[in-house]
C-alpha cells in the first residue's frame, strides 16, 4: 500500500473524537502507509492528537470546523445548510480528490443524501445501496443489500444491487464468482412481488454473475450464499430484527442461568466462553457499512462504535481503497450492461 | 366449554396420523367437552386410534378419505382439482356447521385458497391474513401478521390487519386496548413507504385501536407492544430470519462449549437449563398460526410440528373458537368502520 489517505467525519457517532481519534492513531500504528485527515473541532481533536508520537502525527493533518450533522437532522439539513459539516467536508476531501475514502458514524440519512449528491452514482447505478455483512454458521461473511438507504426498489434496482454486491464480495472477501441470491417468501420461481421476479429473471439470464436463486430468511445465516439483495425495506428490517433475536437470546440465557446456586456458580465460571460466542454475534463487531454505486468510497460506521469496531470500519474503508472499489463495479457493470443490452 | 367441535386434517404436516391423531386424544383428555373430526385415510387412522380408550373414541368421528394435499400442490390444484381432500373436507365442517374450528398441518398455500373461496371473508375485510405470535422478552406473546398469506398490501389491508390483530390479542390474551404498530425501518413520522405512511395516518384517526405508532425491526422482541403489522413479505422474512438467526446462535453456542476439558465438562452440567432457554426459543413452541378475517376459524401448524407442538395448535383452535373469535372481528371491524364512514 502507497499513500493511501482516509477522511474521517471525527465528529460524527455518538462519542465523536474520544473514539474516531485513537481508531484512526491505532489504524496509523498498522499501517506504515496510512495517511489520515481527520475533519472537525480542533479544540477537541488536538488534546487527543497530542497524547501520540510525533510519527504517527506527522501523518494526520487537520480540516478544521465547528459545524456538525446533528443525529436527527434531515438529510435535506444537511445538504442545504450544513456546507461546513464535519460529515460534507470529509466527504469533499474524496471528491476533490485528496482522500481515497471517508468514514462517518453520523446520521446514515444525510450521510447517503451528501454522498450522492457530492461523489455522484456510477454509470449505469440509479441509486446507492447500503451493505453490511453479517455472521454466518460457516465463518465466512455474508453481504446483505440494501439495508435502509433505499425502501423501496424495482426490479432493475434490485439487479444493479446484485451486481454491486457481488463485485463487492469479489474484492473484498477475494471470492471468485460469490454466489449472489434474492431475498424472497418462497423458493419457488413463483413465490414474491413483482419486482423480486423480474430481477430473478435478469439475473438469470446473467451469466457474468453467480445467481442461484430465491433464498427465504432462515437460510441468511447458513452461509449457503455470499451476497443476498433486497429492497432497504426489508433489508433494514431484517438485519435489526436479527439484532433484536440476538438480544432476547442473550436475555434470556442469563435469565435462565441466574437460577439455582449450583447453575449460577458454573455460569460465572462458563461466562467468558458465553460471552465471547456473544460478541461474535454482537452486530456491532460487523461495523462498518458501505455505500456502493458511487464514485467514491463512503464507509458509514455504527453511532454508537467503541474504538474496536471504529477501527474495523477505518479498515474495511483501507481495504476497498486498496481494491479500487468503484472503479472494479464501475467495469464490472459496464461489461455487464453491454452484454446484456449488446 | 360445552359442545365444541373441531375438525382435524389428519393426513396434513410431515408425520400425519401419527402426530395429529396422538395430538387429538391428548386434547379430547384435556378437555372433557371436546369432539375431535377426524378427517382422513381410516387405514391409517383406526389403528392409532384403536389405543385410546372408549370414552375418548367416544368423541371421536371420522370422515375416510384418501384424497391428500401434498406440500408442493399448487393452491389452485387443491382448490379445484383435490375436492375430497383431507384439507378440504375438514375446512367445509367449518362451512357446513359441523365444527366450529378446523386445524391443518398442510401446505400454507392451499390452505389459505382454499379457506378463503370456502369460508369467505367477513364483511369489510379484503384478505385474510395469517398471524402467530412470538416471544418477546417480557415473557408476555407479541402478534405479528401478516406472515406470508399476503405479499404485498396497500394501506387498507394494513389497516384492517391492525384491527383484526388488536381483536385477537384482546380476545386470546384478555388484553384490554393492546398496543398496536407498524413495523417500519424508522420510527420518525417521514420514514418507510406509501403504504405504511398511510396506514398511520388512518391509524392515528381510529381511538378505537390504541397504535403507538412505528416499530424498528429490533422492537419486535422487547414487548414494547402487543400487536405488529406489516405486509406478508416483510412479516415472512422477519419470522424465518428470526428462526435462522436463533439456530446460528444456538450452533455457535454449541461450538464454543466444547473447546478446553473443563468448559466441556461445566457445560454438559449446564446444559439442561441452556437447553430448556433455547426450548423457549424454538418458532415449534410457538406453534398455532391462525388465518383471520374469515367467517370460520381456521390455524395452521407448523408442518413438522412433533404431537407437543400440534396439541398448541389445537389449544389455539379451542380459544377462539370459545371466544367466538370470527363474530368479535366481525363486529368490531364493523363498528369501526361505522365510525370512520360514518
């Protein structure tokens, strides 16, 4: 990797610099190569900056402003008003071309919203799609799309998805030919709305992609696939429900484990491997999601990231720099698009 | 509880005779008032029946037939080809009077086609919906529909879910005014699409239903509120994600206790109650889902539902059916939509 520069939205997310700040020294530290810009307040930036040595220093520089993209702040807000947001002006530097990619824990709504209208989508892309992955039984990630920036989807957006997601798998995860399926109620070609079945259509009649089909819910989780597309409605709906499944789990084994002193002795000594089966399940250890389709890279952590899972954005963001992300769906789509309508 | 009736689809769900008719005699013991049709293949029945003891057979009739839906018919093959099947006959004791419930581990397709052309709708309600209920952490149920009958649906049929929904918590659960919402991927009034927008707004001018308003996927579960509505395709994927997203945590739970000799050890100790929590958790212990909005009761069970899970099944049946649960949507439907055209 040769200067490689990230901007960082350092204000954005729930703790702002307290956790952006040392994620980005800590990604510094690993990365001999790694130049960050890190946009916000400097009288709370600096006196987090100055605890670092003068090496990792030497590679930050500093965009200076007060102004933020407030959590519930309107997208509209943001784009209109906010011109010298933290979240706008770290964006900026990717457009202007001064960084390969930016990071934002801030409202996901103005985030997708500046995004688009400062990067642009890439030929071919009508809108943006949120990505994440999820844990699955097999280890390997899955990549789930759209997860929200987009509630309601036809057919042709659901294939775009398809393709972006598998382009994403591709160069990410370094799969080759990632089998990619549509979330439906049924696995019969039948089965769904209109849309799900038109795009199952164009998608089987896309050889440059991998599709196997439908997959219903109780199979995201099996890793039988690689990338799964859906519209935002239920993409959003089905990663938070999973959060919510997990959570209740999660309650109820320590309800259950609380009863009975032989049961809560061995449970204290058990807990760690408890908890650490937990945490690989804690949504929050999968942060950092992409939005593809644009012609710049915009990774969106959780709000609410502790330094750990900043940092696992802050490299997901290294990762798609270092494969030329938009540049890869942008050929890759374009190909496709040519066979399709050639 | 006196005189009820109910008629089984013996021949339905993945084991047949041998889960139903055990289920059956184990809620004729039950229930002292009960009688069980049971509708099927007498080869196959009499021989498990011939074990119970003549006070139960007593209770017992059955109606022969050979005739079977199987899981991958099409619903119009059961409607208009499969006449004299077991499904079919059991649904038209319902029609006909002579059962005031009828129960099917069958193929959810058919039986939803068939029930509405046979039973039809009640007044004011376009399309039945399939609900069930899922454990939240308060212990107490959450109802969530639809769950699949229906895969896309415009703001009224979501209106019309939320108020047969809110019926049947009130009249299952004894709940008074439960709370009702919408699923949606915002809790913000500008959030969602069209169709959940405004069902809200229909929503907000009903007094007679007490809606909280809009859900966030990771609600479902803590019980903040009784009833959830959302069209089929979204319910559908919620409800299976749920299921797979339990088995994963449950498999990697399993996994990571039997790493080191001693968690083994403390594990296999601990097992039972870990084992009776995910117990809780199991979409079989929730067994029952009930199609409402006919003028007839019906509820299917799970397809490979074990005899524990089917008598549930049939537990449901009995509720609402003493609760007269078809002539309370009814009127309640009906007064509602007085007030609101009137």
């Amino acid at each position: 990797m040769t200067n490689l520069t990230l901007a960082l939205d350092a204000m954005g997310g729930d703790h702002g610099p307290h956790v952006t700040v040392p994620a980005a020294l800590q990604a510094l530290r690993l990365n001999p190569d790694l130049r960050m810009i890190l946009v916000g307040d400097e009288s709370k930036i600096l006196p987090i900056l100055r605890s670092a040595d003068s090496e990792l220093s030497r590679r930050v520089s500093l965009i200076h402003t007060t102004e933020v993209v407030r959590m519930d702040d309107k997208p509209v807000h943001a784009l209109r008003k906010a011109k010298n947001s933290s979240m706008r002006l770290a964006i900026e530097q990717v457009r202007d071309g001064h960084a390969h990619a930016c990071v934002s824990a801030g409202n996901t709504g103005a985030l997708m919203a500046s995004a688009k209208v400062l990067l642009k989508t890439l030929p071919g892309v009508d809108r943006p799609a949120l990505v994440s992955c999820l844990p699955a039984v097999t280890g390997k990630p899955v990549y789930l799309l759209d997860l929200g920036a987009n509630v309601s989807c036809d057919y042709e957006t659901l294939f775009q998805f398809a393709v972006m997601g598998s382009v994403l798998c591709e160069a990410v995860e370094k799969k080759s030919r990632p089998k990619v399926a549509l979330l439906n109620v049924g696995i019969e070609e039948c089965k769904g709305n209109g849309d799900v079945q038109q795009a199952a259509q164009l998608l089987l009649h896309t050889p440059q992609l991998n599709y196997t089909g439908f997959i219903e819910g109780d199979e995201i989780y099996t890793g039988c696939v690689d990338v799964i597309v859906c519209d935002g409605f239920v993409g959003n709906i089905t990663l938070k429900t999973s959060e919510g499944i997990a959570r209740l789990l999660v309650h109820q084994l320590k309800q259950g484990l609380t009863q009975g002193w032989l049961i809560r002795l061995l449970a204290r000594v058990i807990s760690p491997r408890i908890q650490s089966v937990l945490k690989q399940m804690n949504p929050d250890h999968y942060n950092g999601a992409s939005l593809i389709g644009l012609r710049g890279i915009v990774v969106k952590s959780h709000g609410n990231a502790d330094q750990a899972a900043y940092l696992q954005a802050i490299n997901l963001a290294v990762t798609e720099a270092q494969r030329r992300l938009p540049e890869m769906i942008k050929d890759r789509l374009e190909s496709i698009l040519l066979d399709i309508n050639g």
